[in-house]
C-alpha cells in the first residue's frame, strides 16, 4: 500500500478503515498495557500491510521486529494474538494464548500487544439505482460481503480497487463515461448489465477512447450467468451467481500481496530479534557482521565482544 495516493497521510484507524473497504489484507496491532520506561504508549496503533509495509507506531526497536514477526504469522493463519514483551516477572500470570517474548533492552520496558489479522472479503460496488441493483447490493451483504450500492452520478474511480467486483447497472444513463472511469481502476472483475448488442457498441465507444484492450477483453457484458429470458431479480441472482462461481476460482485473491523478504539476526547482547537494513546497528568483528536492536547493545558489544559471544556459544 506504500505510496498510494488515496490513503496517504490518513491515521492507522482510518488507513485501516480503507483497507478492508477495499479488499486489502493486513494486521491492525494495539498496545494494550505497558509499563514504563518504554516508547510504546498505551493505545498506540500501527499496522502490517501484506507486503511487508508498517504504518503507525507500535514500539521501538525491541518492539517492532517482534510485532513484524508475529504480525505476518497471524496474517497467515488467521488468528489473533496478544504478545507480551518483557520481563517474565513482570506479567504474572498470563491469559491463554498470550505469546511471551521476553525483552531485554536497557529501557527495561514492558508491554503488551494485541495482534488482531483483518483477512479479505470480497468487495463489491453496484452502480446505479434500479431496484435491480439495490436488490444485488442487499445479497451481497447477505453473504457477508462488503457490498456497497453507489449512484451513477457519484461515481468515482477512487472508491474501487484491484481487488473489487464492480458492476455498472445504471442502464443507458451515461454507461460510457461510467465504465470508462471504474476502467482506471482495473477492477478484478467488470461487468455492465446490458444486452450482448449493447456491450458491442460500448467496447467500439470505449477503444475509441484508448480504454485498453485488455481491459475490454475482460469486460462482462451482459454480466452474469446466462439463465435466458429472466426477470430483473433474477439478473441480479444470476450476476451474483458468476461472482461466487469467481470468488471460488479465486479472482479476487490478488489481496494478498508478496510480502517483503526480511532478514533478520539475533542481537548477541539482549538476544531479541533484529531486522538487518541498512538502518540497523551493526560492529563487524573478525570479518563478521554482528547486529544489534540499538546504540547501547552495540556499544556494551564493542567493549567486550569476548564475554557476549562467550554466552551465545555455551
């Protein structure tokens, strides 16, 4: 989601909102306790993209490789979780669950995070305002989707994604203008509620206008599956029809994005989890690189490498 440019500069609560509007998959993570010294504040939010991308602030460098960790851990199986970073000591008893992850930084901090997976659901958008597709909206809903019912004259390219099921059913009134807006969002599936004639001459209308061809190919018209002569009701079920039969194929699984490799080390004084990038801190001793998860780690290192690597091997 890095760099797209209606979501940037919102809040996490409000990126997080557009996100699962929009089909997207990511982990929404909260702290939910802490107890002091430690940068992460009670409330604070941040979330974990599924290619990898951290928006909001959750912690520090202790903090955030571990809440990356089991961030994409629950992203993959699809399971809350409350990691409890610190001190074991300081905790007592745990509910259930919880993921201990002791953390030994000189801040001597602890919290407690809530990891919690938002997982996609189909998106879908009709457009028009025919009882048709009120009523397509309304079983779309029914099955749990985010269905949403959008006027033609309100219409934007902005309020679709990659990962949307958009149908134009707004029935002759400024089809062209409409289509050739959700085009732009190369929507995962497009399909106009028209006859077979009719999307001939809006495929002719639309290359005109440099829509893509590829585009073209792939729209629906008429959209649905066809059940012959058929009532307007029975238009909407039929349509409804093809977009499980998609969902099924996984047409609108483009969701989860390939997430960003991340190598990672152990820091030899605290022993947490480092991410290796070219911000982290490093001290190279005999040739090898060793990291660490802040300044105070490396330079307790530097002064005697012999002792920390001592512990590390026995």
């Amino acid at each position: 989601m890095a760099g797209d440019p209606t979501i940037e500069g919102l809040g996490v609560l409000e990126r997080a909102v557009d996100m699962a509007r929009r089909g997207e998959e990511f982990v929404l993570a909260t702290v939910v306790w802490r107890e002091g010294p430690t940068s992460g504040q009670s409330g604070a939010r941040a979330i974990l993209t599924a290619g990898g991308d951290v928006h909001g602030w959750i912690g520090g460098a202790c903090a955030e490789p571990v809440f990356i960790r089991e961030a994409t851990k629950a992203l993959t199986d699809g399971t809350p979780r409350l990691i409890a970073l610190g001190d074991p000591d300081r905790f007592g008893d745990l509910p259930p669950g919880t993921v201990p992850v002791e953390m030994s930084c000189q801040s001597e901090g602890a919290l407690q995070i809530y990891i919690e997976p938002v997982l996609a659901v189909p998106h879908l958008v009709v457009v028009g305002s025919s009882p048709m597709a009120d009523l397509l909206q309304r079983l779309g809903a029914e099955l749990g989707w985010n269905a949403e019912l959008v006027a033609g004259d309100d219409f934007t390219s902005g309020q679709i994604g990659a990962h949307s099921f958009t149908v134009i059913a707004t029935q002759g009134h400024n089809d062209e203008d409409i289509i050739e807006r959700a085009a732009k969002a190369r929507p995962a599936y497009l399909g106009v509620v028209a006859s077979a004639k009719r999307g001939a001459a809006l495929r002719e209308f639309l290359a005109d206008r440099d829509v893509p061809s590829d585009v073209l190919d792939a729209l629906r018209c008429p959209a649905g599956i066809d059940l012959g002569h058929t009532t307007h009701n029975e238009i909407a079920i039929a349509i409804l029809a093809e977009l499980v039969q998609l969902r099924a194929a996984g047409a609108a699984a483009g969701a989860r994005e390939t997430p960003i490799e991340r190598v990672e080390a152990i820091d030899p004084v605290c022993a947490m989890t480092v991410t290796i990038d070219p911000s982290a801190q490093s001290y190279d001793l005999d040739g090898i690189a060793y990291y660490f998860c802040c300044a105070g780690c490396r330079t307790a290192f530097a002064n005697d490498p012999a002792s920390y690597l001592t512990e590390a091997s026995s």
